[in-house]
C-alpha cells in the first residue's frame, strides 16, 4: 500500500474522526483495496468491495467527506480487517 493510502487510512481511523479527510483520497484507499465503484443518481456511489455493496454520497461543494461517512468507511473497513 501507498504512503498516501496508509496516510488516509489513519486519517480515517483517527479519533475523534478527522474532518479534513478528502473523499477522493478515501475512493483512491478504496480503489487500492479493490473497491468497484458504480455511479448513482445524484452525489450517490455505489462501492462493491469485501464481497458487498455501500453507497455513500460525495460531498459537495466541499471537497472534504462528513464525518458521519468516514466513521462508516471505518466501520466498514474495521469489519473486514483492514486497520492501519
């Protein structure tokens, strides 16, 4: 894995939770792990990863993830071994 990628990863894991992670750095820890992404309606994506389906939303108009979705991600990432 990438410095960037375990850079993100313990961002994502940090408590209490980051906000100033980028959602495109968390798609690309994603990416890197695997992850299929398919578009939705909206800010809506679809990740399939670890054999199941999420959908989040993309942030906008900034570009930084809430901190809701990124507590999720490390649920999410927790639940399927992946740490940092």
């Amino acid at each position: 894995m990438k410095a960037k990628h375990r850079k993100t990863l313990q961002l994502i894991f940090k408590r209490p939770v980051s906000a100033n992670i980028k959602w495109k750095d968390i798609e690309a820890l994603l990416a890197e792990l695997g992850a299929i992404f398919e578009e939705g309606e909206g800010s809506r994506i679809g990740v399939r990863l670890f054999g199941e389906r999420k959908v989040f939303h993309r942030p906008h108009p900034t570009p930084n993830a809430d901190k809701g979705a990124a507590a999720n991600v490390r649920e999410w990432l927790k639940a399927n071994g992946v740490e940092p």
